[in-house]
C-alpha cells in the first residue's frame, strides 16, 4: 500500500479508548443490527407501502433494487447514502484503535466468507483503497482502520463507492423496471404469506446464531470482552500478509509501518 495511504512513519502504540467510548461505538451498531432485521422481517409489506422506512431499516442492494423506482432521486440518493454509510466509520475506528484484536474478532464472527475474508486480508495492503471504493461493507472499513489507512482517504473511497454503488442501482431499477414492477405486484397478492414467511425466516436466523453462540448481532453485543484483551499492551496493523505486526512486549512495534 502506498505511503500515501496511510499513516506516515513510524507508528506510536495504539491508544485505545475507554470502555465507555468502546460501548457508545458499539451501541448503534447493534441498534442499526436490530434495524436490519426488522427490515428483513417487515419487508415484504414495507417494499410497497413505505419503501422509505425499508431502506430506512435496511439499504441493502437488492430492497434498494425493489423501491428505487417508487422513490424521488434526493430521498433516494441521501437517504440511502446516510444509511449505508451510518455503519462505516464505526467499524473503521473500531479497526483503527484495536488493530489486529478488531481482525480476530471479525474472523471469529464472519466464518461464513471464509475464503473472501482470508482474500481481503492478505491482499488488503495492495488493493485497500480499491476495496473500500468496491466493496465498503463493515468487515473492508475495519480493515481499513486496523491498516491506519488515511481518514481522508478513506472518506473519499467509502463516500464515492457508496453513491457509485447507489447510482448503479438506480440505472438497474430503471433498466429492469417492468420485471421489478412485476415482482412488486406479486408481493403484493401474496404479501400476508410471504410477510409470515419473512418473519419465520428472521426469527428462526437468530435463534439459530443464539443456539450456537455466533451470528453478527451476538458478535456485536460481546465485541467490547472480546477486543480489550487481546489488545492489550499491543500497537498492531496489517501488514503486506494480510496479519498483524507481531508486538514485542513493550507495546510497540519491531519496525515502521509502511
């Protein structure tokens, strides 16, 4: 990764906040969490009668597929943009103070990637920016902060990769909007069913994630355990494979980061 895109020289030990601070990040992360569920749960009656509130509880691609056309461009475009963007910067600081204990944690809490998370890592110094600009999901921003990539940098790949991908939707909503509009219809007929079917669907997801101990709301709610520990002591970020610099007990790293 270019200079440029991270902190230049040499690196102090990482400074972790509070545990007060730690819980005011992670708190709306797990309301926006719950948000997302219910949206998943609601949707089937909400993609019709409120498409706002949907994308509200949930902007992802394919409920922003579905409502595009029954939205205004402004309402779309920043409400969309606010509401995806919401969680970004919560996952990059988490990344930022608790390096290599934030990566633990999402590799402990996202096993279902698998082999796409293990790409990120180890191609992350190279393809950083990229990968924010592409894919500016939770699991990319933290990775970004963890490798101290530039806020500014930062700000402008995630900023400019959000409303892409938005625009990109749009495109697609108008280009496909008779088979859309189809699809609407039939949720429409069939919304009692389908919104029973949703809500099974949701409430089985979590009880599922709850009886095996994992899933991402459980991830969130026992992150502030998992990551002070492991972080202790430790000044840590990425390196070229895609693993944290190994700290050599006094709480700073052997060598300069790049």
């Amino acid at each position: 990764m270019p200079e440029s895109w991270v902190v230049s020289g040499e690196q102090p030990t990482r400074t972790t906040p509070s545990r007060t601070t730690l819980i005011l990040i992670v708190s709306p992360l797990v309301v926006l969490t719950i948000a997302a569920y219910v949206g998943d749960a609601l949707a089937p009656d909400l993609v019709n009668r409120n498409p706002l509130l949907l994308i509200i509880l949930n902007a992802r691609s394919r409920n922003l597929a579905l409502v595009t056309n029954q939205i205004d461009t402004i309402p779309y475009y920043v409400i969309g943009t606010v509401r995806l963007l919401l969680s970004d910067p919560l996952f990059y600081l988490l990344g930022w103070w608790y390096g290599d204990a934030a990566v633990k944690w999402a590799e402990r809490n996202t096993r279902t990637l698998g082999d796409t998370l293990r790409w990120i890592e180890r191609n992350f110094k190279t393809w950083g920016v990229p990968l924010v600009f592409a894919m500016p999901n939770n699991i990319v921003c933290l990775f970004a902060g963890a490798a101290r990539m530039r806020p500014a940098v930062f700000i402008v790949a995630n900023v400019s990769g959000t409303i892409l991908r938005l625009y990109l939707i749009r495109v697609l909503g108008r280009t496909f909007s008779g088979p859309i509009d189809q699809l609407l219809e039939f949720i429409s007929t069939y919304r009692t069913p389908l919104l029973v079917l949703s809500v099974g669907v949701v409430v089985f997801t979590l009880f599922s994630e709850r009886k095996r101990g994992g899933g991402e709301l459980s991830g969130l709610t026992h992150l502030p355990d998992e990551v002070e520990p492991e972080s202790a002591g430790q000044a840590d970020t990425i390196d070229g494979t895609g693993r944290a610099d190994e700290t050599d007990g006094r709480g700073t790293t052997e060598g300069p980061r790049d």
